[in-house]
C-alpha cells in the first residue's frame, strides 16, 4: 500500500470515530430537558449544554482556524464563553457563571455542532487538506471530547442530586447478586521498573516520556473497596476520629460536616445513594464511590494499609487488559465483578471506579509541554493535585489504558472515585 493510499485509510477511520464520538456525546443529551441541560449545580460543574459548546470550541480554534485560511468563526463572542481555561487564546468566560448562560439556546449550539462537525468532516474525507500535525490535533480533539463525556456524566449526576425528587437520568437494573471476592493480596518483588506512555497509540502528554522508577516490593489488593467495608470504617467513628485523617482532610470533614461518601442518605433505618437511575439502597458488595483522596486516605489507615503509589498501580496495570464497566456498557454506576481465579490478576483496576493513589500529579522527568496555547491542556495543572488511576464506569473504554493520568484536588468527591488499597510487602 503507498503512501497515499494510508493516509486515505487512516482519514477514513479517523472520519468514522470522529463522527461516533460526536454523536454519542450528543446522545448522552437525550434524557435531559432544556431546563436540565442549562443549570450548573456548583462552580465546579458545567452545564450539558456548555459541555457540548465547548468541545466544539476546541475543535473550530484549534482544528479549522489553523487548517483553513481567511477562516470566519461561527459566531464572534463563542471564543469567549466556551473558552475553559486557555488564556494563550483570549479571554475566557467565568466558570462559576456559566449556568448563567441562557442563551445561546440548546437549539443554538446544537446547530453549531453540526456546523463545526460538517467542516471538519469535510477535511477529513479529503486526505491531503490536513498537515500530520492538525490530524494529530483532530486526534486530541476526540480524546478531549471523550474526557467531557465522563464530565457531562458527573455533572448531571451532581445537579439531579440537588432536586428532592430524586429525577431519574436514564433507568438501569442493578448489576445481578454475585459471589463476592474476598479481599486477597497481589505480591509484586518491586525493581526497577518503566512507566509512562509506550507504543505509537496516543497519549496525552502528560504521560510522557516513559521512564524508570524503582520499586519496593508491595502487596496490591484483588479489588477496589466495597460500601460494606465503608461502612464499617463509618461505623467505627470514621469520620470522628482525628488520628486517621491528614490534617487538611480532617479541616475539611469539619468545615462541610462530611459522614458519609457523596450522595448517600440515611433514613428509614438503612443507607441510600442518590444515581443516574434515581435514589437506590446501598448495596455493600459495590465498590464504593464519591470518595475524596481525604477519604480514601483515612480509611487506608483506618485498615492499616495505605493508598498505591501512581506508578506501583500502573506497574501492575500493564499486565491486565482494560475490561471492565465502562459508559459504553450504559449502567452508569459502579458493579459487582465475578470471581476470578487469583492467577488472573487483580479485579476492576480498569472501569467501575478512579482509584485514588498517594501520587501528586506532577511532571514526569523530562516533560515538556506543547508549544503555544495546547501545552496548556495538562501541565499547567500539576500543583496541588492527586492522580487517579483505571477510569469509571462513565470513562469510554477506548479512551483509557494503563498510563492514562487522570487528576483533582484531594477533596474532589463528584468523580466517580473509589479506594484499592496496598501495602508494604513486609506488612
């Protein structure tokens, strides 16, 4: 096959993603109302809609102003409100603001999807209109489309959580009574070890360049932590007792009167959680989830183990395939996985849950960011964050792999974060 000839299959393939991934995130819209996908609930979410307006943002700034000259944007303030935070482009919009937004209607920036969708359709279907680097670009584009998937998701969950009827987002059946996994420990001998990004795949730039650490030997457990074993922690004085507890964490307990993970609820006798089908009975052999790194972190030591390493998870990762829950599967909530045999490796580290690690998210020796307003994307976050590590049951499976750094402030609880617990091997 000659070089024209791949550049015309690899456009094509790109083409057809391009146009599934744009159209699931436009599906994702279908349960909500007009009135739902204009609110924001805290200054930390977005709005559906915002989330629609800005993925196609990025596409018209950064794919077609660079790719067609004389290029007239689609409407002359957009560059402003659905600007998130590239100050390399312009001025942006206030975040906390942005369910303010009434207008442009839903109707309005879904003709601008579509209009920002068809140019670059049209540049995709003809090979040779796009420089390696805008393709490159077009391949970022998805990936960040896929990412605001999962944020659209948890966004929608934190504003339906607000309403006291408890509207259900979309209805699903809750995952079969299965056998349980009793939790077991993966010894690892440590070395030295690489991590990072490897193969010709994408990957964000934050996941390069690959690199060596060494390692301790340590133990991983089988899988993430379950609300029955929450509870206990909560039963024991968890959230009452200081010793367990990082002091910024145990500031934070105080000040937002944290008892129990995210949109858990008691009354009637028994825990209940609010989801995107509506308010449910916790079930304790779920993994548990809307737990901050504060959380996760106390109950770690509550157990009397400790949270994993970034690089001691990914370690282990690379030996299990990325299969799980995951948004394409459309349960939208944590599940129950069956038994495996121990030889198999550990259970749900791809799927279901982001798990916690004790790593903040910092750069990698070596790193560099992309030059002009892209090399904003990731690196100028890499101060007072925690890496999450596997994605959750809203994350697309094809958007994830072992190296993928995912990233928030450690008392961030509207994510769907869970706990895996490890230890020192002479634990």
């Amino acid at each position: 096959m000659n070089a024209n000839a791949n550049a015309a299959a690899r456009n094509e393939l790109l083409a057809r993603r391009f146009r599934a991934i744009r159209n699931i995130t436009a599906r994702l819209c279908d349960p909500l109302s007009a009135e739902d996908c204009a609110a924001q609930s805290m200054p930390d979410a977005s709005p559906a809609k915002w989330h629609l307006a800005h993925t196609t943002w990025f596409l018209e700034t950064f794919v077609l102003k660079t790719a067609l000259p004389n290029y007239t944007p689609h409407h002359p303030r957009f560059e402003v409100l659905f600007n998130s935070y590239y100050n390399a482009v312009g001025e942006q919009y206030s975040r906390p603001d942005r369910g303010l937004l009434t207008r442009p209607s839903f109707e309005e920036i879904l003709e601008y999807r579509a209009t920002i969708e068809n140019r670059v359709s049209e540049l995709l279907d003809e090979p040779g209109l796009l420089t390696e680097e805008q393709i490159d670009v077009v391949e970022l584009g998805l990936h960040h489309e896929q990412q605001h998937q999962e944020l659209l998701l948890t966004d929608v969950k934190h504003l339906l959580a607000q309403n006291p009827l408890a509207p259900v987002y979309r209805p699903t059946k809750e995952s079969p009574d299965l056998a349980i996994q009793s939790l077991a420990w993966h010894a690892e001998r440590g070395g030295l070890v690489e991590v990072g990004h490897a193969g010709a795949s994408f990957g964000f730039d934050n996941e390069f360049p690959r690199h060596r650490v060494h390692l301790e030997p340590f133990e991983l457990a089988s899988r993430p932590i379950r609300n029955g074993e929450f509870a206990a922690f909560m039963e024991d004085g968890g959230y009452a007792r200081p010793d367990f507890w990082l002091s910024e964490g145990w500031a934070q307990v105080q000040k937002a009167g944290w008892k129990a993970p995210l949109y858990w609820q008691h009354h009637d006798g028994r825990w209940w959680h609010f989801t995107l089908s509506g308010l449910r009975p916790v079930r304790s052999e779920e993994p548990v989830t809307h737990v901050s790194l504060f959380e996760a972190d106390a109950f770690a030591r509550w157990a009397g183990c400790r949270l994993p390493t970034e690089s001691e998870w990914e370690h282990v990762a690379r030996r299990v395939s990325v299969e799980g829950n995951f948004l394409e599967g459309g349960r939208f909530h944590p599940g129950i996985a069956p038994v495996r045999s121990p030889e198999a490796g550990p259970l749900q580290l791809f799927g279901d849950v982001w798990e916690w690690t004790a790593s903040a998210y910092s750069a990698y020796p070596g790193y560099r960011p992309a030059a002009g307003a892209l090399g904003e994307y990731n690196g100028k976050f890499m101060s007072s964050q925690v890496v999450l590590k596997g994605g959750s049951c809203v994350s697309p499976r094809s958007h994830l792999r072992a190296s993928y750094r995912n990233f928030f402030p450690p008392d961030a609880r509207w994510q769907f974060s869970g706990i895996r617990l490890a230890r020192d091997a002479s634990s």
